[in-house]
C-alpha cells in the first residue's frame, strides 16, 4: 500500500473508534432510537440524490438495511443507554467478527481454518473476563450493565449476519457497489427507528430549543463521518488492494475507542476488563493473521526462504 492509502486507513480507524464516545454524546440528550432515526436520515439524504441505487433487488437491500442498519445500531445505541461505556462497547462490537464466523459456517456451510476458531475461543475467554470485572467492581466511568453488555453482543450478531448477507449476494452474483449498498439501504431502518421512538420514547424527547451542540455534532458526525466518510473511504481502499491487506486496520478501531474514551470521558478499565479487551484483541488477531503466521513459521523451520 502507497503512504497516501496508509494514511487513508488509518484516518478510517480514527473516525471509526471515535464514533463510540460520540454515540455517548448524542445519547446525553437524545433517547437512541430517535438519535438513530436522525442518523440514517442524515446518511440517506442528500446523498441518495447523488449515488445511485447499487445494482442489488430490493429484497436483499431490505434485508441487508434490516441487519446491518437497523438490529446493529437498535442494539448498540440501546446498550449505550441502559450501562456500556463508549471504550468497552468499541471492543466487545469486534465480536462481529466471530458471529459472522459461527453464521458463515451454519448458514453459508463456509469452510474455515483451525486459526479461526482458536481466536473464537480466545475471544470467548476475553468476554468471560469483561462480564466477570462487571461484579469485580468497576473503574471510573466503566460502569457496564449486563444488559449493556448482553445488548452490545446481540449488536455486533447483527452485524454479522449483515456480512453474511453481503456473502450470500456475491455468492448469488450480485456485487453492489459498497458505498451505495450503505446509502441506499440506511433507507430501510428510518421508519422503524421512528415508529419505536414514537411509541416508546416520546416522554423523554429533548427540549429542541435546549440541545447543546454535542448532540448536533453527534448527529452530523455518526452521519457524515462515521457512515458517509467512513466507508466511502474504506470503499475506495478495497477497490485499490486484497482484503487481508486493508481488513488488519480495523484492530486498531477499539484501540483508539479505548484511548479516546479515557482521554474524553475519563473512562478507565478495571484489571478484569483489561484482560478480558486484551484477550479479545489478541483473539482478533490469532484469526486474522493466524494462518499466516503459522505458514510462515513452517516455511522458516523447513527451510525454505
């Protein structure tokens, strides 16, 4: 990869893991759903004028739009609320990345190597750990709820079947546009995120004319920058290189959720916690450049150069 592609990621990351502590903003003034309604209202429009509908049937743009747009952020904006810090929600959202795993394989029959399913249990024993430091007493600003964190898994399986959906399609023939598959199927979520918020949270809307400028930024930001930037840029970099050159990127992603979480929110992990982002991090990676690693070693210790 060019330095100028770097840098292009590694700005992807950063929108990516400060997107949490701006979630925690909104959320200070806005109930979740109607701050997600206001989200994919703000990705939809204008942009759709401007890119074209991806050449995908309806019925898999709803069903993409349900999962990845709807069930992640329904999950994750309402675990946020009820007890998961910005830091930790970053980490334990990873665990997309093992969900779509356990679904590629039931619904795909997808084949997949031993380096994966140790980083699964790695990652298994890394959860263990953050939901045990829950009653292990909490550091400062880290007060999670098992709700919270129960919410946030049930988030991250969402988005996993959003990625399986997007494998299911590529194995139908149909390549979208990843961009406009984003745009255009954030048109599915709005009515729901406001049918619920309607029903549900009408007693706790905000008093408009009191919202500060967290919120608007928050809104602005998860719109523009986190969704439209984000993954037009990461869009762009998959168009340009292989996957396994631009997908190690995103382990950076809750690094910088943690940092920024501690730096803006003052949030600190207990030892429990620690261990348990640790071991979920180190699980990403036994999965993502496991194999690799272990071909490499073979090739050194055969002697072959």
């Amino acid at each position: 990869m060019s330095m100028a592609h770097v840098l292009q990621a590694l700005l992807v990351v950063l929108v990516w893991g400060v997107n949490f502590v701006v979630i925690r903003w909104g959320l200070n003034e806005v109930p979740p759903f109607l701050l997600a309604a206001a989200r994919f209202a703000l990705v939809v429009f204008p942009a759709i004028f401007f890119i074209k509908k991806p050449n995908v049937p309806w019925r898999w743009l709803i069903i993409y739009g349900w999962f990845n747009s709807f069930g992640q952020f329904a999950f994750l904006f309402w675990a946020m609320k009820v007890g998961m810090p910005a830091g930790l929600a970053s980490v334990v959202h990873q665990a997309q990345v093992f969900f779509t795993l356990i679904f590629s394989v039931l619904i795909l029959q997808q084949r997949t190597q031993l380096a994966q399913w140790l980083g699964l249990v790695i990652a298994v024993v890394g959860l263990s750990l953050i939901a045990y430091g829950k009653s292990a007493g909490s550091a400062v600003g880290m007060q999670m709820t098992t709700a919270g964190l129960v919410l946030n898994l049930l988030g991250a399986a969402s988005w996993a079947v959003g990625n399986v959906v997007v494998s299911a399609m590529r194995r139908a023939g149909i390549q979208a546009e990843p961009l406009g598959l984003v745009i255009w199927s954030s048109l599915v979520p709005i009515v729901p995120f406001l049918l619920i918020s309607g029903l549900f949270e009408r007693s706790v809307y905000p008093n408009w004319h009191a919202l500060s400028w967290h919120s608007v930024v928050s809104a602005l930001y998860l719109a523009w920058g986190a969704t439209l930037l984000g993954y037009g840029l990461w869009s762009h970099l998959l168009s340009q290189h292989e996957p396994n050159q631009v997908a190690p990127f995103t382990l950076l992603v809750p690094v910088v959720g943690l940092l920024t979480a501690w730096l803006v929110l003052g949030e600190r992990l207990n030892v429990w916690q620690y261990w348990g982002s640790a071991c979920l991090l180190l699980g990403l990676m036994v999965n993502v450049f496991g194999r690799r690693a272990w071909q490499y070693w073979v090739r050194r210790h055969a002697g072959v150069s």
